[in-house]
C-alpha cells in the first residue's frame, strides 16, 4: 500500500483523532493555567495553612508519575465514588500535573517583579488583593510566558497518554489502525508528524504572539 493509498483509507480517523487531542489540548491549557494561578498565589500567601496546601499539592504533583496520576484519576477514584468519563479524566490529570509546574512558574514570576513595583503599590495603600491585581499580576506575564510556552509543548506532547485512558484521540486512532494493517511506518509516522504539524505551526505562534502582546501591554503601561 502507497503512502497516498494509506491516506485515503485512514486519513479521516486520524483527522479525528486529532481534533480529538486538539480538544484534551485546549481543556487541559485552560485547567492547568488557572490551577497555576491558583496556587501560585497561594505559595506566596503569608497564611502558613494557604501555603503548606499550596506546598503540599505541588509537591505531590511534581514529585509522582503523570502516568499513575491518570491511571489514579480514570481507574481509582471510582472506588471512592468519583466516577469521570474518560475525556475529563485525561483532561483533570493532565491539568493538575502541569498547574503544579505552573504553580512553580506563576510563584518566580511574581517575586522577579522588580521591587520598586512593590513599593509603588505600598505607596498608593492599595490592599493585598487590589495590589496583586493592579499592579503585581499584569507585570508577571512578559515574565512567565517563555516558561510556560515551554510548559505548554510539553502538556501537548503528554497528551498522548490519554490513549492509555481510552481516550480515541490521535495517538489512540493511530494504535488502532496500525493493530490492523501492521503499517507501524505509515501510522506512528503520520501521528508524528501531525503533532509535530500542532506544535511548530499552531502552538508555538500562538504562545510567541502572546509573548508579544503581554510585552507590548506592559510596555505601554509602562509608558
């Protein structure tokens, strides 16, 4: 079979398979980013409770296999009563294991604000909340987005642990079709390529143009 025969035949599935993992993709960006937040602030919290729960979670996290935290979250948790479907358990493994590297990334980006920042916001009497709000959180996002850019590639290329989860996305499809025509070639080249294809011509412009922008908005503030 031609590569273009193979295409014909299989080319549909893995096109699903994809939109499949540009779905865990998308869901798991938005979970992970709003977990960094999250506890990354509280790792700054001056509440010894807030910051050991914010401690303890991403050392947890950042301390155990991905792997086994989704097969805890897909295949344990239904003995103590929390059942999720395949997709949400994917997504909620993933959002929690890279929100922990989040975390880590959010919690430098605020202490690299330079002090004066600080001391500006300690002029004006503006409250702690208001002050990370105004001042402090607009600042930190030229600063953390080439980590988490980088965090981000990595999140798409751990995506492909769903499949383990029997979540049909590309590397699952590609599983499939190779458990059936033994074109290991054809069907773990294609995949390699299509993630390769997300990565460089859809993810990474899309994180380097918000580079830009975050740059440019506090340029202007700036001003």
């Amino acid at each position: 079979m031609s590569y273009i025969e193979f295409l014909s035949e299989h080319g549909a599935t893995l096109l699903l398979g994809t939109v499949m993992t540009l779905k865990v993709l998308v869901c798991s960006i938005i979970l992970y980013v709003i977990i960094s937040m999250i506890f990354g602030l509280m790792r700054l919290s001056k509440n010894s409770i807030i910051q050991a729960t914010a401690t303890i979670y991403i050392e947890f996290f950042r301390g155990t296999s991905l792997l086994v935290q989704l097969f805890w979250v897909y295949y344990v948790l239904p003995f103590f009563g929390i059942s999720l479907e395949a997709f949400t358990a994917g997504v909620v493994a993933l959002g929690l294991n890279f929100g922990a590297y989040g975390a880590e990334i959010v919690r430098g980006g605020v202490l690299a604000v330079p002090k004066g920042q600080w001391e500006a916001a300690f002029a004006l009497n503006f409250s702690p909340s208001k002050r990370m709000k105004n001042i402090i959180i607009p600042q930190i996002f030229p600063i953390i987005l080439p980590p988490a850019a980088n965090l981000t590639v990595e999140l798409l290329k751990a995506t492909a642990l769903v499949a383990l989860v029997t979540v049909v996305d590309l590397t699952f499809e590609a599983r499939q079709i190779n458990s059936i025509t033994w074109l290991s070639v054809q069907c773990f080249g294609t995949a390699l390529l299509i993630y390769y294809f997300i990565s460089r011509f859809l993810l990474v412009p899309f994180l380097r143009w918000l580079e830009v922008l975050a740059a440019r908005k506090v340029g202007k503030g700036g001003a």
